[in-house]
C-alpha cells in the first residue's frame, strides 16, 4: 500500500507515517508527498520569497490557518509539523514541490531531515510551478507528467512486494453441467 496527501494533506500523511511508527504498525510500502505542509511554525523563508510569485496559497493566511488547526498547540509538535520529528524508519518517500511555491522550503528541509536519517527520499522540485500544480492536468503537460512520475515511483515500490494475482484472489471454477 502506497499514501499520497498534498499540501496540509501531504503533511498529515507523514505525520500519520510518524504516529504509526510509534504506535508500533506496519508502514505502507510508500508514501508521496504533494508540497506538503510540514512546518506550522512557519519558519521557512520560502513563505515571503515566494508570496508574489505562487498564485494558488498567500502566506498571510498561514498562521490563521495554522491556530485554528493547531488550537493553542505547540506549532513544532511533531504530529502537527513533522518537519520536526526525527524520520527514522519511514518509508521510501517521494516528494514533489514547485520551484515558485511559498511551501517550497518545507519540502526542501523535510527532504534533507529524512536523508539525514537514512531514509529513502526523493526530493523533485518541479521549475515555475505553483502549488498542486498537479490537479491542473487537464491543461498542464508539466501536471501530467508529475502524475506520471508518482504512477512510477509507486510502482516500483509497491508492485516488487504484490502477491500475485493467483495469490491474492480465489480461482473461479466453472459450474459443472453434472448439477
């Protein structure tokens, strides 16, 4: 099984990575992370360096965004902001974030946290595009072409480790014309 989230989603997915890991569960095979949201604390620089330039998320909005989640909450609690979290043990992660998002930084950092705890992480940051950039498919070659890259990272860790199908499903038989 493979996770995916974007934005607040994509770091609510390694959050929920973090806390099964500590409850002692099963990892899935993979996760992939669309410009997440990693740091409430909102300490990346990317947040003003990228105001003007990102068209889909304002970094005023940010920390209204984050009390109201966070409800008097220590902003670097781990679960909340897994930027702060030691990543040991998670899964093979893909991380996908535009060049002019103002989350860029979180994914950049989140990225390098995960490296440095010996975790599997690619980290691809996509030139001139924009927060979830990826749901513009329909009109976007450089979404479709994302998309396509997460179907392949996927794939490669997930399928490895598939039952097979005879495996996985009960054999139908034919009836018999004796009944």
């Amino acid at each position: 099984m493979a996770v995916l989230g974007e934005s607040s989603g994509g770091g609510l997915v390694l959050a929920m990575l973090l806390k099964l890991r500590d409850e002692g569960f099963h990892l899935p095979t993979a996760a992939v992370a669309l410009s997440p949201w990693t740091d409430l604390a909102l300490t990346g620089s990317s947040l003003q360096r990228n105001a003007e330039a990102d068209p889909m998320l304002r970094g005023t909005e940010g920390a209204r965004l984050a009390s109201y989640y966070l409800a008097g909450a220590d902003p670097r609690t781990p679960y909340a902001s897994p930027l702060y979290a030691d990543p040991t043990g998670l899964p093979p992660t893909l991380i996908q974030v535009g060049s002019d998002e103002i989350l860029l930084d979180d994914s950049v950092r989140m990225a390098e946290r995960m490296r440095a705890a010996g975790c599997q992480v690619e980290l691809e940051i996509w030139p001139r595009m924009p927060h979830a950039w990826q749901v513009w498919a329909r009109v976007l070659p450089e979404a479709r072409a994302a998309i396509d890259r997460i179907g392949t990272f996927v794939q490669s860790k997930v399928e490895p480790q598939a039952a097979p199908l005879s495996a996985a499903r009960p054999v139908a038989t034919p009836p018999s014309e004796e009944c």
